[in-house]
C-alpha cells in the first residue's frame, strides 16, 4: 500500500525529478519583482513545466483559481524589519496545509544563528506533525549566523544538511557548495534526498543552468530557484530550459539553444 507520504511526494516531482519555484520572499524583502501579482506568476512557471510552487498561506488563499501544479506550503517566515532576520517563526501549520490543498509543507533553518535551538525545536515538532498526517516535509537548511565562519564551506554544507535529514525531513534543500563534486558528498551523507536553493540572483542564463547541471550530476533531487525565476524578463522560457536540464536531462547548450530561441 502507498503512503500518503509518498503520494504526495510522486505529485511535487517529475521522473522522479523536482523544479520548485518558491515565492515566499514577499514577507521578508515585500512584493519584489516578479512577485507584484503572485497568481500570474504562477501561471507563467506552470506553463514553463515545474514541477511545483512554494508560498505562504495568503498567497493560496487568494489564488482565484486552483493553480496547474502542486502547491507547498511555507510554514515560517520572518522580516527585514525585525530585529533578528535570521529567527524564523512559525506562521503556519501543516494542518493548514491540508486544509488549502498543499501536497507538501516547508520550514527555514538558520543553522548557527542565535536562535538556531527555537527553529530546531519547531523542525522536530513541525517533522512529527507531518508524520501524523502524511505530509512531506522540506527543510531548508542554511548555515547563516553568527556562528558559522565561512557559509560556502563544504563540509559545513554537508553537517546543515545532515542535520534536517536526522531532525525527520524528507526532503532537504541547501545552498550550493561551489563544484558538483563537493555537492556530491553533501549529497551522499544526506538520508534523506537533496534539492539546492538558488540563493541570489546569478550573474547569466548559463551560469544557473549550469549550477542546475552540476548538482543534478551530483545526485540532487532537483532545484528550488525562487528570484533567478519569477524576477526573470522571462520566466516561462527559463523555466522550460531549466525543465530541460533538471527533469529531461538535457545538456546546458541544448537548454540554452531551447531558451535563446524562446519567444
């Protein structure tokens, strides 16, 4: 018999394969590019093929039509206006989540910030509530704070990692470690499967699909590129190239070739 767990994880991936688009910036940076009027821009990922979006609560509440892909859930948050950007709060529950349709829930750990013991503490609860009700579980897991000394480090890339994977997530998303073969350790000494944030935006088309193809070739999961995306002059055209590397397995010209010729 399947799990409910794993039904809804077979809907937030292709081949096996995920391309997340997150847009829950807005109550940290406010409604940035691209995030203006979130219900369009969720169409536009849509009609690129990824796989999934990733939003906070209001932002599903008010869609005015049920989206084409799976919608996950944002669970905690916190603002550049607080005095403490890197303490993430609880906004939400998984509960809610099933109540709006989402077939997965997300939470932000900031390992090595002061309050890494609260958001810890709200990952093992978070973790168990979605084992009660089914509900895949993303962690995303970054070394950010006060006591990280270098947040590019490899080895502490793969220690953030691990440490969502043994607090109960299911699916762990962390920042890139420079090569796809440092990534690829992080990747192996991970239980649970690894997806890569975009973090900020990049500086080409090629040099974000080749991060993609890297930590594909790495034994990723798939890709969560929230900005690099929805603030894109093209969203729908990076979207299918992005497709193209992640989920079909194209080469990075091939892609490219794909998106210089999109309308």
């Amino acid at each position: 018999m399947v799990s409910g767990k794993a039904f809804r994880t077979s809907r937030i991936v292709d081949r096996g394969r995920m391309l997340c688009v997150p847009m829950d910036h807005s109550i940290t940076n406010g409604p940035i590019k691209g995030l203006e009027e979130p219900e369009l821009t969720i169409k536009s990922v849509a009609e690129g093929g990824a796989t999934a979006f990733l939003a906070h609560k209001g932002v599903l509440k008010a869609l005015k039509e049920a989206p084409s892909i799976v919608m996950i859930l944002q669970l905690s948050a916190s603002t550049a206006f607080g005095p403490a950007p890197n303490r993430k709060v609880l906004v939400s529950s998984v509960a809610e989540g099933v109540r709006l349709g989402a077939d997965a829930v997300s939470v932000h750990i900031n390992i090595g910030a002061r309050e890494e013991p609260e958001m810890l503490v709200q990952l093992g609860a978070v973790a168990d509530e979605c084992d009660a009700l089914q509900v895949p579980l993303i962690a995303m897991m970054y070394p950010r704070g006060e006591g990280i000394k270098d947040p590019n480090d490899p080895d502490t890339i793969a220690h953030v990692t691990r440490i969502g994977a043994e607090a109960g997530a299911d699916i762990v998303k962390t920042v890139y470690t420079g090569s796809t073969e440092t990534f690829r350790q992080v990747v192996r000494k991970c239980p649970a499967p690894v997806v890569l944030a975009g973090g900020s935006k990049v500086d080409s088309d090629r040099a974000l699909l080749e991060m993609a193809d890297s930590v594909m070739r790495a034994g990723a999961m798939g890709v969560t590129f929230g900005r690099n995306v929805f603030g894109h002059d093209n969203p729908v055209g990076i979207v299918r190239a992005l497709r193209g590397v992640v989920v079909e397995g194209l080469s990075v010209d091939s892609a490219m070739e794909a998106l210089d010729h999109a309308d």
